[in-house]
C-alpha cells in the first residue's frame, strides 16, 4: 500500500499521499502494528514472560489499524469513483459522436438515392449503395443507443 502511495504523481497519488503519511497516517499505523506483531512473535516463540503483555498491547492497536485500512479503502474507493466518473463522461462522449456519423451517414443515403431515382435505370447500382448505406448507419444508430443505455445506467 505504502509503495502505491508514493508511487504515484497524479491525483490520485495526492490522496493516497495525504491519507497515508499526512492527515490519516495510515503507513505509520500500520507500520507500528507490524512492529507491534513481531515482537510479539518473538517474545511467544522465546516463551518470554512479556508474551502476554505484548499480544494485549497488539490488540489494543487493532481498532485503530481497522480505522486506518478503512481510510485506505475509501481512498481508493473515491479515486475508483473518479475514474469511473471521468470515463463515463468519455464513452458519453464517443457515443454521442458515433450518433452523429450515423446521422450525416443517413443524410448521405438519402441525398444518394434522390440522385439514384433521378438516374433511373443507371443509378440502380447507386440506389444499392444508398441502401446498403442506410442499413448501416441504422445499425450504428442502433448500436449507439445501446452504449448510451449502458452509460445511464
């Protein structure tokens, strides 16, 4: 956890910065509890008779390392949140860019086949086209209302 934190030089490395060494000291909790457990197991495995007075000491930490891994947990929590945040906006973005090919893409088919049904017979080919092509921007128009579903949800 600790190395994430200073690993990291964006935002989400000024939170985790903050929540680990700064304001919630979460890497010095959990450092002093880890401390705390080796000695612990020292002095249990030498059947030294402070083992008692130790493991006591180490439980009485516990409720503030639980505080300390729920400051980290909902430090990434609020970073998770963040990001999905950011990339919803994103795939919003895209899809609604999709949309507006797929429209221009229909604008297209339509203006093609005035210019296919005024070629009459000649234009049949083009007429093809002009079809195929608003096949396919309805699948796309499709497929876009589909990822904008997905995105409000």
């Amino acid at each position: 956890m600790v190395e994430t934190a200073r690993q990291l030089h964006n935002g989400d490395g000024k939170i985790l910065k903050e929540v680990y060494f700064e304001n919630g000291k979460v890497a010095h909790t959990v450092d002093q509890f880890i401390r705390s457990a080796q000695a612990a197991l020292e002095l249990a495995q030498s059947n030294s008779p402070d083992t008692d007075f130790a493991v006591n000491r180490l439980v009485s930490q516990i409720d503030g390392v639980l505080e300390a891994l729920n400051l980290a947990t909902s430090a990434f929590d609020r970073i998770s949140t963040d990001k999905e945040v950011a990339i919803m906006k994103e795939l919003k973005g895209i899809v609604s860019d999709i949309q507006s090919v797929a429209r221009e893409a229909k604008v297209v088919s339509f203006n093609a086949q005035v210019i296919a049904a005024r070629a009459g017979s000649v234009g049949r080919e083009f007429a093809v086209v002009a079809n195929t092509l608003v096949s396919i921007s309805g699948v796309v128009d499709t497929l876009a209302k589909k990822g904008l579903t997905l995105v409000a949800r």
